[in-house]
C-alpha cells in the first residue's frame, strides 16, 4: 500500500507510515525519510517486536519525531519522541490510562501528548526539552482536553470541553501555561487545528446560523475571524475548517463546494493556499 505522510521539517524530512494487511485490523507502520523524502526508514515501535504498530504524527528540525506506538502490553498506545533523524524510540508513559499519543513536536523537543485518564477522560499535556518532564494543561472547566499542535515557544492548541459542557478551541502561553479560551463565530463548538511562531491560530468553529466555517486569529490568538468573510471565494465554496499555517499566515483550509470541483488557490491578502474542496452531497 502506498505512503502516507504525516508531516516534514525544513530540510524535507518526511514522517509518515503504511497499512500492512498483517491481521485484523490493519497494522500501520511508520516510517522517516532522509533529506529532501529520499530512503525511508522504519521507526521502531515500542513493543518487543520492534516492527510492530507505530503512527508518527510530528517532526522537528532535528529529525526528531513524535508519536504514538503500542507497546504489546494487553494494547495499549503510548505516546513516545525519538532521537535525531528517528533514531531511539523513547516511551513518554502513561497517566493512569491505556492509551496517550504524542501529537506535535517543536525545534526544541517539547511534545504535545493527550493521555487517556483512569477516570477514561483525555487530558492535553506538555513536555519540557527533549520530552523530559510533563505538564498537565488542565481544561476550559470540563473533563477532557485534547491537543492539535505546538509552535517553538512551547504554546499548544487544541480544544476543551468547558463547564457548559460545550468544546471550545484554546491556545496556552508559552510552555503551555495558562490555557485561554479562544472562543467561536457565534455558535456553541470550535476546535483549532494549528498554530505559528506569531501565534495565529486556524481551525474551525460553529456559526451563529449553525453552520461549521473555517477560522483565523490574529498574532496572540486574538480576534478569531471567520475565513470566509476575508477572502474572495468562487460562488457556493465555503471553507469549513483550516487545518494548518504557516509563518508567513499561508493557510490550508478544507472546503465544500455543491457541484464536484476541486481549488488550488493563492489569494492574495490573506495568502490562503492549497484550498481543498470536498463535494457536498446533492439531496
């Protein structure tokens, strides 16, 4: 089966895996490429069987991936970081729970992990350098808090569950202090997906009319703003979530359209590139 990847650093190191029809249900086994995605090596899993299931979800300048793998310990997913270039899979253990996998990596190894609790809740938590150490973000007042990614100050985005028992989009200080809760376009969810080192942040959030649309914030996660409302989009697109920045604020968005059609735009102003646009079902 083909590659699949998951994410690449400046020198064109790419992470990624296979699904290997080993038994029910698939195995997936992932992978790092040498500079510029030439060679492909396999990151060992944290089970004794080192081939075994692993999903890497993040890489860093240094090559430095992170990830979650079972551990063949009665199924349960832990979340690990390796050493440059891949090299060294490192388990970040567990909180209580089964389950945790790491999900963003930035230039100075700090890792981004949600962890299933004892009490089957999932919390977001932070790493110190190099994956040492761990700090719990805590949540906007619900049970859960789940992360999406991290920027080279150590700030996390992701989304909580709150006291109301809606879900929220947020962004934390640096090393994951302070979590803060980003708000939404009116409605009752919102989720951020990414984050740059000016700290703009994109995902998406429900509308006031009910609907999902894709979001922007402004430096500092400040004054979310609705991408449909910045850019010039042909007739019947609407973006419904933005799934990654980068520091120039060029913006990935994902979007519907009611006919089969397919964008790549650069828009100037805004910069959104690389709009993808899913066909809406005609009822």
């Amino acid at each position: 089966m083909g590659f699949n990847p998951r994410d690449l650093n400046n020198s064109g190191q790419v992470v990624g895996g296979l699904q290997v029809p080993q038994d029910v249900p698939l195995f997936f086994h992932s992978y790092i490429t040498g500079p510029n995605g030439e060679g492909r090596t396999p990151i060992k899993s944290l089970a004794k069987n080192e081939s075994d299931f692993t999903v890497a979800y993040g890489i860093n300048d240094a090559g430095q991936v992170a990830g979650g793998s079972w551990t063949g310990e009665g199924g349960s997913n832990h979340a690990f970081i390796t050493g440059p270039n891949g090299v060294g899979t490192i388990d970040l253990d567990l909180f209580g729970g089964n389950h945790s996998r790491a999900i963003g990596i930035n230039n100075t190894a700090q890792v981004a992990v949600e962890a299933e609790m004892a009490d089957y809740s999932t919390r977001a938590f932070i790493t110190g350098p190099n994956g040492v150490g761990m700090t719990d973000l805590g949540t906007l007042g619900g049970a859960s808090s789940f992360v999406s990614g991290i920027n080279d100050s150590g700030q996390v985005v992701g989304h909580s569950e709150t006291a109301a028992g809606s879900r929220h989009a947020f962004i934390t200080g640096p090393d994951g202090q302070d979590m803060i809760d980003l708000g939404t376009l009116g409605g009752s969810f919102s989720s951020a997906a990414d984050i740059n080192e000016a700290e703009q942040v994109v995902g998406s959030s429900e509308t006031a009319a009910g609907s999902e649309h894709a979001f922007i914030t402004g430096p500092h996660g400040t004054g979310m703003m609705d991408l449909n409302a910045l850019v010039h989009l042909p007739e019947g697109v609407i973006l419904t979530t933005a799934t990654g920045i980068n520091n120039v604020g060029q913006v990935i968005a994902i979007g519907t359209v009611p006919e089969p059609s397919s964008y790549a735009l650069m828009l100037a102003g805004l910069a959104l590139v690389g709009i993808v646009i899913r066909c809406r079902e005609v009822v």
